[in-house]
C-alpha cells in the first residue's frame, strides 16, 4: 500500500473555495494510486473565528488559565477543522474516517503547550486505509499516557504531518500552504528571489533555524529519519512545489548544478549584548551564561574570547539581560535594532572565498557587519536592522541566487 500524508494549513482550510482547492490536491493523490492521511490545522488565522488565537480570546484573561486547560481549548480548532473537512469529503463521496490526534495514536509528554511526541501507534490508521477510507487527522495535538490531551507548539501540525509519515512508512509528505515553495529569499524584500525546485534536508533546517517559516525544523527532523521525501506546496496551484529531501533519494529526478549558495534568509528584531570585566578577569565568560539561562533567557549567535562574551537576545529580553549583567559587577555594551543574516548552502563547506564574497557583497553596499560566524552549510552576519533588506538583495545578487529557479 503506497500511503501519501498531506499536510493543510490554516490558510488552506480557512474557506469553503480553499478547502475546495485542498480536496482537489487529495482526489489527485488518490488517483494515482496512494492511500492518503491528511491532517489539518485550524481554521484560517488570528481572528477569523475558530483560530488559535481566536479561541485563546475568549477567556477573559489567559492568567486564569491553566496550562492543561490551555491545551484543551487549543486543540479545538483543529479538531472543528478536521470535522468540517471531513464532511466536505464524504459530500464528494469519499469514505472518510475523522480521528483526533489521540484516536491517531498520537502519545505525547505531559508539557502542555509545547508536548513532544513519545510514540505513534498507527494500527486504527492502518486498518481505516485498508478499507479504502481517507483518514482526517487534527493536527497540533496528542495525548498523555493519562489520557491528557496536549498541543505540539509551534509549527505542530506540520509536526504531526512528518510524525505519521514516519510511523506510516509513508511515500511522501505534502505540506500546502500559501506560498509556491521554498525561495531563495523572502520575495517581500528580493525581487528576484525564485522558487527552489529542491532542497536538502540540512538546508531546509537551517533555512527554518534562521527565520524561514515555511516548514517547522523539527518536522523536517522527523521526516530525516526515515528519508521520507518532503514538498512543500501552494493549496492553489497544481504545481509540485520544493521537494525536501537527502541528496540521493529516488524521488530526486532533477539533478541541479552544483550551488554554493541556496538561499538567504534573515531574522530581526534583536539585541547585540557585549560583555567584559571591570578588572579584565579571565573567568568571567561562564556565569554570563550561567545567570542567562537561570533568568530563561535564550542567547544566540554568541562568540567567546578571553576578554569580551559576545551574544544576541529578542529585543525584547535585552534589558533585563543587561540589568542581570550588571547585577554580576560586569560591564556591558549593547547595539539594538540588529538583524542576523543567515547565508545558506549545502555548497559552503570546503569552498574558499565564500565569506570573502559575502565581506565583499555587504561592503560593497556600505553595510557594517557586526558580527559573523560559520558552519558547515551556514554563514551568519549580524547587521544593523536599518541594512537588513541592503544586506540580503546585495548577498543574493553577488551569488546569482536569481538563476537557481528550476534547480
């Protein structure tokens, strides 16, 4: 049995015409000849009326909350969602079987509000696809070992998507959504960015990591296990989209040129927080991040030397940072309104001159790197906000990234 998951985001589900749409992508998967798993997010986004952050509106205060209550008003939507699509189904005479994340056999921890899924069991989605039926899962969503039901976090659906596909032994995973596929950069600041016709695994991540929010990382993680290929699609074209998978997989059918570059991809709104000692102490790098992560506050993008510890916070985080900091007898610089640049390529590793180009690429546009660092297929540079669209058309020019589309 060939078994295809398919993957529909809440702008894919948010209307009659677009659950229309969606139907269309799952009748032509059935007619090729897969059984199919489909599993939905809730219903369009922030206000429409059965969204997530709709359903959270409601209560008065979310203060009066609890964390289990949380999560069983959340996976509301979901579950609205997949009994909706359902009966959309059965009304074009599909045999459909409705299932909740725990009747899918979705067994989670007990951390509500971001859960991690423990086990799948896919027996009742397995029999229900011998019979000929198309299984409707809620996305976002599991349960406890006690019975507790639980959300996934960000990106949860599309979690739950890879999930299934790996305990399915699935042939493939669609992911639709409201855009064409991977870019080569956000088209809302590069004009020329184009579509990917596939990518790594690894890219895909790293794209994910550093502010790309088409797929959730840890989908794709999940779905690396296994080499169970990924497309990301647009609910409203036929169009097969990006195609996320490891280098030699038998789906693969294009073989591009060899690139250096993927894409360039960005996150902003962060604070540059530079540390060092009154008295130039050399031990002072360990409590910084010891009295960080006590606070809860995450750190990224951080560089070590004897003298100075230097690092990025969400803006937001950056005084209380600093004023712990400080607490510890430590001086401390920051530069607010930076934006972290991220260059990504399977092609880097092992290529002289990449950074030399991307030096070369942002000087030549007067942008001042403030910061930068590297991996095996990344290369970091942290700017000033105000350069942030400079810096990525300037990077994506000086490698071409425009020619990569159909690669």
């Amino acid at each position: 049995m060939k078994i295809m998951v398919q993957k529909f985001g809440g702008t894919s589900v948010s209307s009659r015409a677009m659950r229309e749409l969606a139907i269309e992508h799952i009748s032509e998967a059935r007619s090729s000849g897969y059984a199919v798993v489909v599993v939905v997010s809730a219903m369009g986004r922030a206000g429409d009326p059965y969204a997530t952050d709709t359903l959270l509106s409601l209560v008065p205060s979310e203060d009066q909350l609890t964390e289990r209550d949380s999560d069983l008003l959340l996976s509301c939507g979901e579950t609205i969602s997949s009994v909706v699509f359902g009966a959309m189904l059965r009304a074009r005479g599909f045999e459909v079987t409705v299932l909740s994340g725990g009747q899918a056999g979705i067994r989670t921890s007990d951390e509500f509000g971001n859960a991690r899924i423990a086990e799948i069991d896919p027996g009742r989605m397995l029999s229900e696809l011998r019979h000929g039926r198309i299984v409707v899962v809620s996305g976002f969503q599991g349960i406890t070992e006690d019975g507790e039901v639980t959300t996934l976090g960000r990106g949860g659906s599309d979690t739950t998507a890879t999930a299934l596909g790996v305990a399915l032994d699935a042939d493939c995973i669609d992911i639709f959504t409201d855009v064409d596929g991977i870019m080569t950069a956000d088209p809302r600041l590069v004009d020329k960015a184009v579509r990917l016709d596939r990518v790594t695994y690894t890219e895909i991540c790293n794209f994910a990591y550093q502010g790309a929010k088409v797929i959730h990382p840890r989908a794709v993680e999940l779905a690396m296990q296994k080499n169970i290929p990924i497309r990301v699609r647009a609910t409203r074209s036929k169009d097969v989209g990006t195609l996320v998978t490891s280098a030699s997989h038998q789906w693969e059918t294009v073989h591009a040129q060899d690139r250096i570059l993927t894409g360039v991809t960005h996150s902003a709104n962060l604070t540059q927080i530079r540390v060092s000692h009154p008295e130039h102490a050399s031990n002072f790098q360990s409590p910084v991040f010891t009295a960080m992560a006590g606070a809860g506050i995450s750190v990224d993008f951080f560089n070590v030397t004897p003298d100075e510890v230097v690092f990025t916070v969400p803006a937001g985080k950056a005084g209380r940072a600093k004023a712990i900091l400080e607490h510890l007898g430590l001086q401390v610089r920051t530069v607010e309104q930076v934006a972290k640049v991220a260059a990504v390529g399977a092609g880097i590793h092992g290529v002289p001159g990449v950074m030399a180009r991307i030096v070369s690429a942002l000087t030549e546009e007067g942008v001042e790197i403030l910061q930068s660092a590297d991996s095996n297929t990344t290369i970091w540079c942290l700017v000033h906000e105000v350069d942030l669209v400079k810096a990525i058309q300037a990077i994506h020019q000086k490698f071409d990234l425009h020619a990569l589309g159909g690669q």
